[in-house]
C-alpha cells in the first residue's frame, strides 16, 4: 500500500504541477488585463485540473488509505487525508462541475471590468471609496454608493445559480449544503465555528456598541442631518467594513508623498525576509479592465509569488501591501524538503493570521517613526489616537464578518428565501445600520466574495484572532532588543526566524491546530483578540 501510494504522489505531483503553473498564470494575466481570453483560457485549464482529479478511480484508493494501519508514516498520513479532501471535492457528474467553472469564470469576469458611473463618468473603486470618505455631500455620497452597487444586478442571476449548483454538488457528496461542505473539506467543525462566532458576538457587542454610538454622532454632525436619517452610504466605505476617520489624526497624510513598495521591500528585508523578486512578478498598480481587489498566487508552489495590488498612497493600501506580502513570505518560505503536497499553508485563515500581522503595522505609529515614516518623537503623540483607530477598526470588522458569514450560512442552507431581505436584517443586526428605504435591490451580490469565494469570510475573523495570538506569542517569548518593541520589530531577524521556522517551514505538515500550539503554546484562543482591542 504505501509503494502504490509512492507511485499515486510522483503523478499527482508531475500532473497537477503542470496544471496550477498554467493555471494560475492564466488567472494572474486574466486579473491583471480583464481580457475575456485569460479568463476563458483559465476556465479550460481548470476544467482539466477537475477532470484529472475524478479520474480513473484515485478517490477510491485514497479513501482506503483512511482506514486504520493503512500507512504507518504519519508524513504520509497527512498527505493521504490532505488527498482526500481535494479528490472528495471532485467526485462530481463532468457536466456539473464544469458548468460550475465555466460560470464562476464568467462572474469574475464582470466584476474585473464593472467601474461604477456617476454623471457620466467610469470611477473606480479607488475613487468611489474617495468620494465616500471626503465627502460632505450627502447627494454625492448616496449616488457614488449606489453606483458601485449596480455589480450586484449585473451578476444577481449568476450568483443564485452557482449557489443552486454548488449546493446540488455537496448533496451529491453527502453534505447538506455548500456551506457546511467547504469548512468540513478545510479541516473546520461548523458547529465550532458558529459557537467561536456566537462567543464573539457577545464579547464584541458592548465595544460595538459603544463605537457606533460615536460614529454616528460624527457623520450625523458631518453631514448636517439626524442620526435617526443615516444610511449606510454615509458611513465612508461600501460595506462599513473599516472603520470611519472619527477622530482628528489622518494617517493618510503621512503616506502621502511615501513610496509603498519600497517601504513594503525595506521592512521585510529587515527582518530576514527579503520579497525584491515577488515585487519583480507582481502587478501593483491600477489599469484599465484590472481586477480593483488585492490578491497574492503562489503560481507554481516553488517560490513564483506574485501580489496584485491597486496602490494609492495611503494607509490603506500600505496596509494592504503588508498584508499580501505577508501571504507572499508565507508561500516564499516554506522548509526546501517539504513534499509538494504539503507546501501550502496549514491552513486559509493561518495565512490571513500572518497577513494581517503584518498588515496592522500600516497603522502603528512605533513601527511608522521606525521606518521614517513620522518624526521622532511623534509616535509617542498620535499613539492614543491610532490605538483608539485600531480597536474601531477591529471592532467594525468583527462585526461585518459576522454579517458575511452568517449570510452565506444562511443562503446556502435556503436559497429561495428573500436574500435581499437577509442581507438587511443580518446587516442591521450586526452593524447597526438602517437599509435603504428600497430592499428590493440585490446589494448583497455587490459582495464579490459571495460569487468568486464563497464561504471564505470566517476565514478572515479567525486570521484575526490568530493575528493577536502571535503579537502575544512574540511578546512574551521572543528575545528582542527593547528599542524594537511596538514597532512591528523594524530591522529585527528575529521575527522572520519566528514565523519561518516555527509558521511558514511546517507548511500543511500539521493539522492547523498542531501548527499553532506549536508555534504558540497554545491552541487557537479568542481571549488574546478580546484583550487587545475589545476590551
């Protein structure tokens, strides 16, 4: 058995690396460029991949390798059930799940090349967001929010039949629903999870609540109405996803006139993480028919990482480079002897955990006076402003991903229900806004994550536990010179040593929960995010 198991990793190994290199090359020119034959070249490359991975009975083998005593090597154990999820995935009717592929593809493709317009004119997403933020106008802001909804009707249709289609994949397969299919194929428990969101829900509400008291107080004053008259497009962003400027500091400003991608190179680089040739492969900057979103793709599993971003300078988007370069060092660093079924993270949400590490530090006025992007001494004036900033933001976000998951949960479990209805209960629940006057709108399918990665979000929020986790992890543990503390540890090696030996190295080796027990000590813990922003 585990020479036959030998012989079944050489040719997935030689096949499926053959098939993700053209494939995600394919997928990286089609973001970049919008070009529908990317994306059509793509959806073939994809349907190839699916089809080798139902193929000629391999699921049937890899299933028996899941009984006890099949394998004895617990490297290859893992490697077994890491198998098995993958094939289980695939063991679909051809038409189906092609026509699954060929439809997401096409939804993809839409939302690459919608620009919301406004008077006439094509604006970005950059510039919607500008408008939301800036803004005094209450006209102004309510049409440039509308605007950037009208995705939504353009891919409504699409959306609600990929959710019929997945979810007659995952009966097929045994499951209920899509939903509750995706987190058991990623090794999660749907009934842990929803308790971990339930437990959050509870220690966030108070913080929320007390946030949103201020944020409505300011934008109501802001724009001259009631807070009884707001509506979600005057809280400065498309989704209330982060957090609005409330205070007097204006991060903005100091990345005014920086260059991203050098501060981006710099920091990594000092830690003993050079990214100078991911930045090579990346595309960084906005063009016409661009895909608007931020993303990183391992194209080959031996260190082609590239990052498409959208840079403005700004806060956001130092955050957002951090953050994906962040993935990149994930990807870049995985141990040389690791086996290429392995060489992925050991989990979705342990990847977001590391990028957004790393992405807070956009934000830190210790890490910003270290790498000379504010006077000295100047951190120790604005920290209380940024640090009041950062527990909004966090609070915020905690509260939408709740939204985002329990919609998707929801629409998956019934997907004839009003989902516009759904949306808006779920969006007044969580986050406290009124719906517009018209619910009649498919705002919800503006969301690209509905359509292009579906039951992803919880990933998100527990990256973010597991973020603060591993700050506390650092803290307490590692030896580091004192000047280098709260400053995101510019110019230290230490912490690139850290996350790669003890994070990146281990790749899938470990269940996710082995990888962070050993890394931290502990398992997976919500208290060290509640204690830094929530309390």
């Amino acid at each position: 058995m585990k020479n036959k198991f030998f012989d079944f990793i050489d040719k997935y190994r030689d096949t499926v690396s053959r098939l993700e290199k053209k494939k995600h090359v394919a997928y990286f020119n089609a973001a970049v460029t919008g070009k529908k034959r990317y994306y059509n070249l793509y959806a073939r490359l994809e349907i190839d991949h699916a089809r080798f991975l139902r193929a000629d009975g391999s699921y049937g083998f890899l299933d028996g390798l899941q009984k006890p005593g099949a394998l004895d090597d617990a490297l290859l154990k893992r490697q077994a059930k890491i198998l098995h999820h993958i094939y289980k995935a695939h063991q679909l009717p051809g038409d189906l799940q092609e026509a699954i592929i060929h439809l997401e593809t096409q939804v993809a493709n839409k939302f690459s090349l919608f620009r919301a317009e406004v008077d006439g004119h094509r604006l970005t997403d950059n510039q919607v967001e500008d408008i939301l933020e800036t803004s005094t106008d209450p006209a102004a802001v309510e049409k440039a929010w509308k605007a950037s909804k009208m995705v939504g009707g353009l891919v409504e249709a699409d959306v609600r039949r990929l959710v019929e289609m997945r979810n007659q994949a995952a009966r097929l397969l045994g499951y209920p629903d899509y939903h509750d299919m995706s987190l058991r194929l990623s090794e999660l428990d749907p009934a842990k999870v929803i308790a971990l969101f339930d437990q959050l829900d509870k220690l966030t509400a108070k913080g929320f609540g007390r946030v949103k008291d201020r944020v409505d107080k300011f934008l109501a004053d802001k724009f001259g109405i009631d807070i009884s008259d707001l509506r979600p497009w005057h809280y400065q962003n498309r989704f209330f996803q982060e957090a609005p400027k409330i205070n007097t500091l204006d991060l903005d400003k100091y990345y005014a006139d920086k260059d991203l991608v050098t501060l981006t190179a710099r920091y990594f680089e000092g830690i003993g993480m050079p990214v100078d040739d991911l930045i090579k492969n990346s595309d960084l900057f906005e063009k016409p028919g661009k895909n608007q979103h931020a993303f990183c793709i391992h194209i080959d599993r031996c260190g082609d990482v590239r990052v498409l971003c959208n840079i403005k300078p700004n806060r956001k988007w130092m955050n957002t480079m951090l953050h994906e370069y962040g993935h990149a060092v994930y990807e870049k660093y995985y141990a040389n002897d690791l086996p290429f079924i392995l060489r992925e993270p050991a989990h979705i949400f342990t990847t977001e955990a590391v990028a957004m590490f790393f992405g807070r530090l956009a934000s830190d006025p210790h890490w910003m006076s270290a790498m000379g992007i504010i006077r000295p001494g100047e951190a120790a004036v604005i920290t209380p402003l940024a640090t009041e900033n950062m527990q909004t933001e966090q609070l915020l976000f905690s509260r939408w991903a709740q939204v985002m998951y329990r919609f998707e949960q929801s629409m998956y479990a019934d997907p004839r229900q009003d989902l516009n209805q759904l949306w808006w209960s779920l969006v007044n629940k969580y986050q406290g806004l009124a719906p517009p006057d018209d619910l009649s709108y498919p705002h919800w399918a503006s969301k690209i994550h509905v359509a292009t990665a579906p039951c992803y979000y919880h990933n998100y929020l527990l990256g973010e536990l597991l973020a603060s986790q591993l700050y506390a992890c650092i803290e307490k543990q590692l030896p580091v010179r004192p000047e280098q503390q709260g400053g995101g540890y510019v110019g230290s090696p230490v912490i690139g040593k850290f996350f790669r030996e003890k994070v990146f190295a281990p790749g899938a080796r470990y269940h996710w929960s082995e990888m962070i027990r050993q890394a931290t000590g502990s398992e997976l813990n919500p208290e060290f995010y509640v204690r830094q922003f929530a309390v």
